[in-house]
C-alpha cells in the first residue's frame, strides 16, 4: 500500500462548515502509521492539490448538502459528485472542483473516497456545530478508522 | 417600470464580497457592493509587538500573502530607517512578481474567459473555439493555466520557505540569500512558464510581444497571423471586442498606482522615498494629467459601513476601525471607502499601466478609454512584462552571487514612531500604516486594492469604482446577466460569482 492523505476542508467560523476542521482535531489525537497523514485544508480552494500530490490513495472529509438526513454520514466516490458540482457547501471552489483539477493536472488519479456528513446549516460567523453534526463526529472518525483497516 | 434586485455573491474563499443590483427594466439603476467578511487585524495587532506584523499580516489573503509582508516590512524599516541591501530588494520584487504572475493568469483564463463559453454566445462564430481554448477543465488554455500558473509560486517558497502565508522578509532583508540552486531552480520554473505563455498566450515570442508600442501596432499584429489571432490573448481580444466589452464597464476614470518593485539600485535610499522600478502616481482623470501621488491624500470614510461612526474621511495614521454592525440601516459593507483628494479613484493592472507611462496601453487607453477589456488586457500584459522582469532580476542575483541578503539592524527592536509600506499587490495598491508607541502597535490600518475598487459610498454619497462601472449596464436577461460576469471579473475579484435573484428565490450560477 502506497501513502495515504486525510485532507479536512471547512472553516471553522461558518457553523457547521467546520466539520471538516473538527474531525481533523480529533484525527489528530490519533497516532497513524507513517504511510497516513493527515492535513487541515481549511478553505485552501485550488492550493489543496498540493495534498493530493504523491500519495495513492487519498480520503476527503467535508461538509456535505441535500445529500440525506442532518447528521448522517456519507462514504462517497468522486462519481458520486459529477452531476451535482454546486451541492458541497462552503468554499467557493469546493471539492468536485478541486477533483476536475486534479485530472488535469496528475496522472493517473489517485484513489479518492470522500467522507461527509449532511450538515444542518452554514452560518456565517458563528462558530460552532449544530447537535446533530457534533454528534457525527465520532462516526465519522470510526468510518475513517474503518477504511484505512480495509 | 419593472424593478429588480439581484444579489450577486463573489465567492467564499478569498474575497467575501456580494453586489447587490438594482435592475429597471433591465437597466442596472443603483449598486452596492457588499464585504460580507469582517477582517479585523487591525484589532488583532494592537499591543502586540511591531515585528508580529510579519508574521499575521501575511495571513490577511491567501493569494497575496507576500504583498501583505513586503508592506509590513517596508513600514517597519520607514519607522526605524532601517537599510537593506539590493539582493534583499531583488529577492522581494521576484518573490511578489511571481505571485502576481500566478493571480494574473489563474484570474484571465480560469475565471474570465470562461465567459465567453456561456451558452449565450452559441450562436456567434467564436463559440466553437471559445470552447476549445477556454471551458473549464476542458479547453486547452483553461488546462495550461491549471497546470502552468501553480508552479510559478514554487519560487516563493525557496525563497520564503513556504507559499502562502510566508515571513520570509525582515527589517534589513530576507531570511536566505541566492544562492546558485536557488536561482538555477527559479529559471527552470520560469522557463517553462515563460515558454507555455510564448506558445499558448500570446503565439510569438516575449520580447517581440512586448516591442509593441500603439493600438494601431497591436491590432495589425493580432490580424497579421493565424498564430496571433489564435492565440489566448488573440482570442480573447476579438471575442472580447465581438460582444462589445471595449465599449462598457469603465468606472471611475481616476486612478492611482503606488509604484510597483523597489529599486535596487536605490537601496541606499530608505522608504518611502525609495524609487520603483515601475513609477507611482495619480492620473487625474478631470485632466488627464499624471500628478505626483502623496499618500497624505489618502483618506477613509464609514458612512455607509459597519464601523462606529466618524465625521468625513480620515487618513489612516488618524484612523478608526471599531466594527459596529448595523444590518438593518442604509450601511451595507465591511469595507471602508477610501478615496484619493477626496475623489473615487481605480487601483489595479490598468491603473499601474497607464501611469508608469508603458506606451501599448496608454495608446489603448487613448483610443478608447479604460473599458472592461483594456482592464483584462493590461492584466495579461503585464503578465509579459513580469515574465521579462523576473528573468532580469533572476540574471541580476546571479551576477553577484556573494552578496550580502541581510544587513543586521543596530537595533533589535523597532523604535517608536509611525510609517507606512506601500507596494502593488496583484489587484492593485496596498498600504500598511503603522504607528508603534511604548514598544507595541498602537494603531494599524490596513488599506487593500479591494478596498479601493469594492469601495461603498463615502460621506457624500458617491459610488466606489466597481459600483459606478455596473450603473447604467443594460443586461439582456436578468435572469442569467452575463453581461454583469464579465464586467466584475474584468475587475479580478476573487474566483466564482454566483448570482441569486431575490424577487423570485431563484438561484442561478455563473460557473466558470
């Protein structure tokens, strides 16, 4: 197996945009294997493709919209996000974004799974999660566990 | 009579800006342009001490980073006349060319010539290459700029260590010298860049490009040869000029410039009063003429922002930033309105252009005033002028390889006292003010090219810059205004516009 990024995105100001940034936080007190790390994409927009330069498999975790139920988590493929490029919340230039990019610019693709979680709201400047996100966190941290011991 | 509001939000990552439009009958009669994003480092700097300006500052934008230090850095060396050698200057001005070359083309051909895709134009002759060259993700030049435009900041970070958000420059300054490897490695990525921008840009050689001297000169060249008409700026002229961006967009018709790149060869001289290598000045567009620019002119008014409220417009060494937000009041903005002899003026590529005298677009400029197009030409044209630039600065710092990056100042901490950096950020001109008294930062303003362009109304009530160049815009469909993307992009606001109509809770999306 080949190296392995966990790259976060989210801010942490806009309400339930921080989820990323707080699954990150929690990734963080974990110890992995020197094939995994993990990084803080903030609202980094087009300068996240560094992260997924030199490594096989990568794992993005953000804050997802109409995808389900507040609070449920997603396992999702990058196909699972070609028809709807607006429905990531956030960042102007979000995830399905940064994946079109990320063709042009490296070959061949890395393996890419995304994680999210159906967040109630963004709400500018008001730091801090909504119940029902605060509580996905540990599934979240658990789903991801779960994938790197696959 | 028909009236509309729509309300146009200008990304979320970098800018926080809305517009907020108010249509007749399809005619764009009132403008606000709304910062959605209270920056607050003014507050975050007080007390602390001067130097920490180096590393927060750096943190106020995620594209020009190095612009936000190079201005800090130069107050701090004003205030303590702190000298610095020429290799430290010659490091800085390559560092903040290459992170303007970056902003400029990811700007032009990530963001504005998608435009000229939108399924509007399906029925004009340039559609088909339009799309070849310039769909997102798709289109050559779109992936060239992809590609291309994010090496170039790699030279940043041998020098800075890291891009963005690098501190890399200090009073006396920078951290590392030149050494061989690092220019040696500078060349190879400005080389390549330098070679995507001759083939896929401008279809001919840099320097034969730039040897350009009047319109009448350009548009014989842009017809000469397939290669030329076909080439990214080719195309982007004539669709440009098919749908008629040479004749709207044209805002405030002052401008200032701070004056791009320290002089080397002045380093003797401490800032302000350093030379640049391109000049500062203020066009008086009354006039015509190019005056001296003084930054005693400068002045800030709250009236229509969310600040505590003070009479008229203050100079930053006399300014107030205490947030205040009053969302239900005829306030409407984060941003101050800074104006120049109590005038609306315009900062940006344009206005650097025109008053550093660079003849091909003062000709342009002379012909047909400064429209949205000539506003997105002079960018890319100064894209050429820095790919020269830098080579220049790269065979300058190899022609001295010993010389001294850093000159110890006698001093280790900052005196105190007041003084300003002033420098030409990718989007125009930037200004620290600093005043540092019992050994911390007493007062900070910073005043941002944004600022200037995205200005709201000031006391008086007039409309900044990018509000004036939409009012009297008559849009075609005010459910899906292209017209309105062109002309804000054309300003380089930063990345996508997403536009929602109020009235109807329709959401529309202009996707680049």
């Amino acid at each position: 197996m080949g190296t392995l990024h966990i790259v976060c995105f989210g801010n942490e100001l806009h309400g339930d945009d921080g989820f990323g940034i707080r699954v990150y936080a929690q990734l963080c007190r974990s110890t992995w294997t020197k094939d995994v790390e993990v990084f803080n994409a903030g609202i980094a927009g087009l300068n996240a493709l560094r992260f997924l330069e030199d490594c096989s498999q990568a794992i993005l975790v953000d804050a997802l919209a109409n995808f389900g139920n507040v609070g449920e988590v997603f396992l999702l493929r990058p196909e699972d996000l070609a028809d709807r490029p607006e429905q990531l919340t956030g960042h102007g230039l979000g995830i399905p974004y940064l994946l079109e990019a990320l063709k042009v610019i490296r070959e061949p693709q890395p393996d890419i799974l995304i994680v999210g979680v159906e967040i109630a709201a963004v709400n500018p400047f008001s730091p801090g999660l909504s119940d029902e996100t605060e509580h996905a966190i540990p599934k979240t941290v658990q789903l991801i566990r779960g994938l790197l011991s696959e | 009579m028909a009236r509309r509001t729509i309300q146009i939000d200008l990304n979320r990552v970098e800018g926080d800006l809305d517009f907020q439009l108010e249509l007749e009958d399809n005619k764009v009669v009132d403008a606000r342009c709304i910062g959605s994003l209270y920056r607050g480092f003014e507050q975050i700097l007080m007390s602390r001490k001067p130097k920490d300006s180096l590393v927060i500052t750096p943190r106020i934008c995620g594209i020009c980073g190095t612009a936000q230090l190079n201005a800090a850095v130069l107050a701090l060396e004003h205030i303590g006349r702190i000298p610095v050698p020429p290799t430290a200057i010659r490091i800085r001005n390559l560092c903040l060319m290459a992170e303007t070359v970056q902003s400029d083309l990811r700007q032009s051909f990530m963001f504005f010539t998608a435009d000229f895709c939108h399924s509007k134009y399906v029925d004009r002759p340039f559609y088909e290459k339009a799309r070849a060259a310039f769909l997102p993700f798709k289109g050559s030049v779109h992936r060239g700029a992809l590609e291309h435009s994010r090496h170039i900041v790699e030279i940043i970070a041998l020098f800075g260590g890291q891009w963005p958000h690098s501190s890399y420059m200090l009073p006396g300054g920078v951290t590392t010298p030149a050494s061989s490897r690092h220019i040696i490695d500078s060349l190879s990525i400005l080389n390549k860049l330098t070679r995507w921008f001759e083939q896929a840009i401008i279809g001919t050689d840099l320097d034969a490009w730039l040897a350009i001297q009047s319109a009448d000169e350009f548009f014989t060249w842009l017809t000469a040869k397939d290669a030329h008409a076909d080439s990214a700026i080719g195309l982007f002229t004539l669709m440009s000029r098919d749908i008629g961006l040479h004749n709207t967009g044209f805002g405030t018709p002052h401008m200032i410039s701070y004056g791009a790149y320290d002089d080397p060869d002045d380093a003797g001289t401490f800032p302000p009063h350093r030379k640049h290598l391109f000049r500062a000045g203020f066009l008086n567009g009354d006039t015509g003429d190019i005056e001296p620019f003084e930054q005693a002119e400068i002045t800030e008014h709250v009236r229509y922002s969310w600040f505590q409220p003070y009479q008229g417009g203050r100079h930053p060494f006399q300014g107030q930033t205490i947030p205040d937000y009053q969302p239900h009041s005829d306030r409407y903005t984060w941003c101050k309105a800074p104006r120049y002899q109590n005038k609306v003026v315009q900062t940006g590529p344009l206005a650097d252009a025109l008053i550093d005298g660079e003849p091909l677009i003062r000709s342009l400029y002379q012909a047909e005033g400064g429209n949205a197009w000539l506003r997105q030409f002079a960018r890319l044209h100064r894209t050429a002028r820095l790919l020269h630039k830098m080579r220049e600065t790269l065979r300058e710092l190899a022609a001295q390889p010993n010389a001294p990056h850093m000159i110890s100042p006698d001093e280790k901490e900052i005196p105190d006292g007041e003084g300003f950096g002033l420098v030409t950020a990718a989007r125009g001109a930037l200004g620290h003010w600093v005043q540092i008294t019992d050994g911390v930062i007493s007062r900070y303003q910073v005043v941002t090219p944004t600022a200037w362009n995205a200005s709201p109304k000031d006391s008086e009530g007039r409309h900044g810059h990018w509000e004036s160049s939409l009012i009297g815009l008559t849009v075609d469909d005010p459910d899906d205004p292209v017209e309105i993307g062109h002309i804000i992009r054309s300003h380089d606001p930063c990345l996508v516009c997403t536009v929602h109509l109020l009235d109807t809770g329709k959401r529309i999306t202009v996707w680049p």
